[in-house]
C-alpha cells in the first residue's frame, strides 16, 4: 500500500483556515502592542534635572510675551500703589458755598495784650459800651461779660461778646446785613502805663481779638488777630466749616468752625491811646464749606490693577485659585506642563 507523505508547507497550503488563524493572531499582537512615537514629531517638551519644561518655539515667544506683560505689569503697579499712598497721606480738598439770608455771629472775646498779675496797673480793661447798627438796642447785658483768663502762665482781662452756648437764644447777635450796613461796634478803654512800667519796657498799648464758637473758651496764644489802640479797627468775617478725615497738630477736631477777617483800620480823630474801637460784620453771608475727601480707596486700587491684570496677561480670580490648585500636581510630577496649560 502507498504512502503518501505531505511536508508542512503543503499542508499550510493545502489548509485554509490555519492560514487566516495565523494572520488574525498576527492582527491581534499588532493591536496590543505599543505605538511608538513618530521619530520625526518635533519635542513638546525638555527635561531638566528631571523636571519637564515646555520649548517650543512659540512657547519661546510666549515666555516673551509674558515676561513683557509681567514687567509693565509690576512697573503699573508700583505708579498706582505710590498714587494711592500720596493720595491717602494728601486728601483732595473740596469747597462749597451755602448762601443764608442771616447769620449768627461768632463769640468775641477781647483782651488786653499785657497779661500779667492783678496789680499791673495797665493790665486792666474797661468795656466802655456798644452800637448795633442794625437793631435800636445797643446791647443786651446777658450778651457781655468780664472774664479772666489765664493760659501759658499768664493772665489775661478779657471782655466776652455773644458766647451763649444755647443757639435758639434770641440774645444770640445775628446779622441779616454785610459790610458797614451790619456792623456792630464796641468801644474800651485802657489804663495808661505808669513811668516805672513804661521805663520797663514790656508794657504794649493794644488788644487780643478772637473769633470762636459759642460756649468755647479760644486759645489767646495761637491768635492773630490784633487791635491797636486810637483806631477803628474793623474786622470783616468769613465763616468757615472745615470737615477734616485726620486730625491734626493745629485741628484736633475733625469738625471745625472758624471764623476768617479781613481787617481795615479807620483812624479816629480826638482819640487817645487809651481808648479803642473794634467793628466786626461779615464780609459775606455765605458760608464756605471745605471737606477733604480722599480720591482713591483700596476697592479702586485693587479694581484698577485687577482690570490691567486681566487685560494684559488674561488672569482672572478663578484662573489664580486653579493655578494655585496646580501646584501640588507641579512638585508631585515633576512637571510645569499642566500649570502652563493652565494660564496660556
């Protein structure tokens, strides 16, 4: 009997299906096994001492860019923090007008210009009356008063005019006039220095002149209205409301009330030196309001450069929190790739 013998290559031939076996598993192995990266694809990335850097060419260009933005980022920051220092340290100052058809005027307290004990002869003041022009009533006793002062170590013989602490007095002096038409006018006298207290040279023939709020005792040694002796010495005033935001060495209070003058001297004729005329009216009836008011605040300072942030380099408050979120992953992988695809 025969034999036939077939080889391995016949039988390959001869079947089929191991034929198409072979090349599914062949199929097969290909699918799982890893695709290798395309040798010319250029670097996405660099590693440096293990870290991973992105370097491609327009991620040079960004780098630029940003450094670019970064740097007229921190010189704007710098200008707007300087402005709003200068700007808190400086607060701008406003004014305004409110015009009135009267005003009340200001306490007047007037003093001899030699402080000194008791038994100084030319210390001594005398209030010798007072003409309203606008009223037929010279003056109210409840509106005058003598007091002594003394500050600095010194004591000063004043007369005080419509210190009334309560403002709906109807003894409070009021003037519904300007000029010469509303004035109010108060005559003194003064004792004439003896020959020992002239030869001594510290006598001075005149008087301290101040303008203050009512039911307040004013500081007579930072005055500088003065009032000479054998003159009409007519004040012209101004009120004044100042609001401050600090207060200062010369304004404590915040809240101030003063009283500019403008003086004009008249001479009066037959006068001697021991007699002197004070006027006081108002210059306006419009009172000056002036307020300091700052023109910059932290919210502005922080809105102006959170706007340039956003405008130069595209940062808003959500992209900061997540770029802050990133970092962990940065030092954990080793790597800036995600942090940079964060912000660009």
């Amino acid at each position: 009997m025969a034999t036939n013998s077939v080889t391995p290559i016949e039988m390959q031939e001869t079947n089929p299906t191991s034929t198409e076996n072979k090349e599914r598993a062949t199929i097969n192995k290909q699918d799982v096994s890893p695709i290798k990266d395309n040798p010319d694809e250029p670097i996405q990335h660099v590693e440096l001492c293990g870290w991973k850097f992105p370097f491609k060419w327009y991620h040079i260009l960004t780098m630029i860019g940003w450094f670019i933005m970064l740097s007229f980022m921190v010189y704007y920051t710098i200008r707007q923090s300087m402005s709003y220092v200068e700007a808190m340290s400086k607060p701008t100052t406003t004014m305004s007008w409110i015009p009135a058809t009267s005003l009340t005027l200001p306490a007047v307290t007037v003093c001899n210009w030699n402080a000194g004990p008791s038994d100084c002869n030319a210390c001594a003041l005398r209030f010798d009356g007072a003409v309203d022009f606008q009223s037929s009533n010279n003056y109210n006793s409840d509106q005058v008063y003598y007091k002594e002062i003394e500050q600095g170590g010194n004591k000063y013989h004043c007369y005080v005019f419509n210190n009334i602490s309560d403002s709906s007095s109807a003894n409070l002096m009021k003037s519904s006039l300007i000029g010469y038409n509303g004035i109010r006018t108060f005559f003194f006298g003064l004792n004439a220095p003896t020959p020992t207290e002239i030869s001594s040279k510290k006598v001075k023939m005149g008087f301290i002149v101040s303008f203050h709020e009512q039911g307040t005792t004013p500081d007579l040694l930072s005055e500088t209205n003065y009032a000479l002796p054998s003159l009409d010495n007519f004040f012209m005033l101004t009120k004044v409301i100042t609001t401050r935001l600090k207060p200062t060495i010369d304004n404590p209070n915040l809240n101030s009330t003063k009283w500019n003058s403008e003086k004009t001297v008249l001479r009066t004729y037959n006068a001697d030196e021991t007699s002197l005329t004070i006027s006081v009216t108002y210059n306006s009836l419009s009172t000056t309001q002036i307020e300091e008011v700052y023109t910059n605040s932290i919210e502005g300072l922080l809105g102006e450069l959170a706007g340039m942030i956003g405008l130069l380099v595209g940062i808003d408050l959500l992209k900061m929190i997540r770029g802050f979120l990133e970092i962990p992953f940065v030092f954990k992988e080793k790597s800036t790739m995600e942090f940079w695809d964060n912000f660009n």
